[in-house]
C-alpha cells in the first residue's frame, strides 16, 4: 500500500491518501487540544496509544458485527482505513453525569442514570459544535431518517460492549463520543476513534479519571493515565 498525498490535518490526526482510492491512511499525533481547540498542548505517546487502543475496540466491535472504517494497522502511529464521507455528527452516549452535562443541567459528576442518554451535536468548528436534536439535524439534511436509526442502534449497541469490556477491566465507561461515515454505496459504518481522548473512563474503585480529563483541567499525570488505561486493555484484550 502507496502513502501518497496528505488531505487532511485535524487536531489528533493527519490522513493521507493511498494508491487504492477506497482506502486511507491515518496517522496519528501527539497534539492534544481541549474546549474546540481553546486549549492546546501535547501528550507524550498519546499518537501510538490512542490509534493502538482503537484499533483493538474496533476490532472487537467488528467481531461483535458493529461495521466500522478499520483495515490494517501499519505502525505504532499509522492506520490502513476505508475512506468514508464523514456524516457531520458527533454522537455522544452517556452513562453517568459528567462534563458538560453535569453543568448544563446541574447535576453532580458521577451521578448515574436509570438508563443511557444520547445527545448529538452539529460537527462545525466554525460554530463550536452546538447540540442538535433529530428533528433539527433530519431537517438540515446532516443526514437521512434511515441513517440516524442506523446510527442510534449502533451508538447503543457500542455502549453496552465497551462498557462490559471496561468493566472487566475496573473501569468505569462514564460517556464517549462516536463519529459515523458512509462508504461509497450508503452504507453508514463507525469511524474516527474510540480512546481516551473520546472517552470518559474511570478507575472502578478509586473514581481516578484516566482520560483526556486529566488534560482539559490540569490535574497532572495525564502520560500516566493513557499509559495506565493501555495496559489494562492490553491485559485483558485476549
């Protein structure tokens, strides 16, 4: 597989393309960035760590028949991925109160809920991603009535196997956020990433965050976190 032309820079990631033009190459970085890119900085390891970590949970979601964008890992850094058409949604599953929700509606952090809630959000930078419900979002045509079934059945099917598999490993699945592309026939499938900087999770006895919390309010210990929440995937990912 050809590395050719870089297409794309984001905050986490660059991607490339390749002499197959249904397939992409993700590689990923160290940047870290927190509050639509108010807060910026860097995580030593965190590239190899967070396309390490989401290629073993997508590679279990695909065992589990969740369709996702994962081909082949390259490197440590680098990723073989189907190209898609990024549907313009971040989809966010939540398990406990946390983050933004805990202030929105003033609920305590760590608070659970009788059942898992789901909330969208309009992926656009230039207006700081607003939240977006279905009827708005099927309106503007981000996208089709199927798909956001689709993408609700899917979301939800995620969280209950990642929050199963975390619980084996003592930790806490909180909330995390999902992104969804369509290949070149329409079929809706999981891409971007699942790691700690998409994913509230946290120690099972302690409450200890071991995610890109411990970045975005300066608590410290944010290498050892990442590295901390990839062993204990690594133990346990058989």
């Amino acid at each position: 597989m050809q590395k050719l032309e870089q297409l794309y820079e984001g905050k986490a990631k660059r991607v490339y393309a390749t002499d197959d033009p249904a397939l992409l190459i993700v590689d990923y970085k160290d940047d870290a960035t927190a509050f639509n890119g108010a807060k910026k900085g860097s995580i030593a390891g965190k590239g190899i760590i967070n396309n390490q970590m989401s290629n073993r949970l997508m590679h279990r979601l695909e065992q589990a028949g969740i369709p996702t964008h994962f081909v082949q890992e390259l490197s440590e850094r680098e990723t073989l991925v189907k190209r898609v058409e990024i549907v313009p949604l971040e989809v966010i599953v939540r398990n406990l109160a946390a983050g933004s929700f805990s202030k929105r509606y003033g609920i305590e952090e760590g608070t659970p809920f009788e059942a898992p809630t789901i909330e969208f959000s309009y992926k656009n930078d230039a207006l700081g991603d607003p939240l977006i419900n279905d009827s708005q979002l099927l309106a503007i045509r981000l996208a089709k009535e199927d798909e956001l079934e689709t993408i609700n059945r899917y979301s939800f099917r995620v969280n209950e196997l990642l929050r199963a598999f975390w619980a084996e490993c003592g930790v806490t699945l909180v909330d995390f956020k999902l992104e969804f592309g369509r290949l070149a026939d329409g079929t809706v499938i999981l891409a971007d990433e699942i790691s700690p900087d998409t994913c509230r999770l946290w120690d099972s006895a302690t409450g200890k965050k071991l995610d890109k919390d411990r970045f975005r309010r300066d608590l410290g210990g944010v290498e050892d976190a990442y590295a901390e929440i990839m062993r204990r995937l690594c133990e346990h990912d058989r």
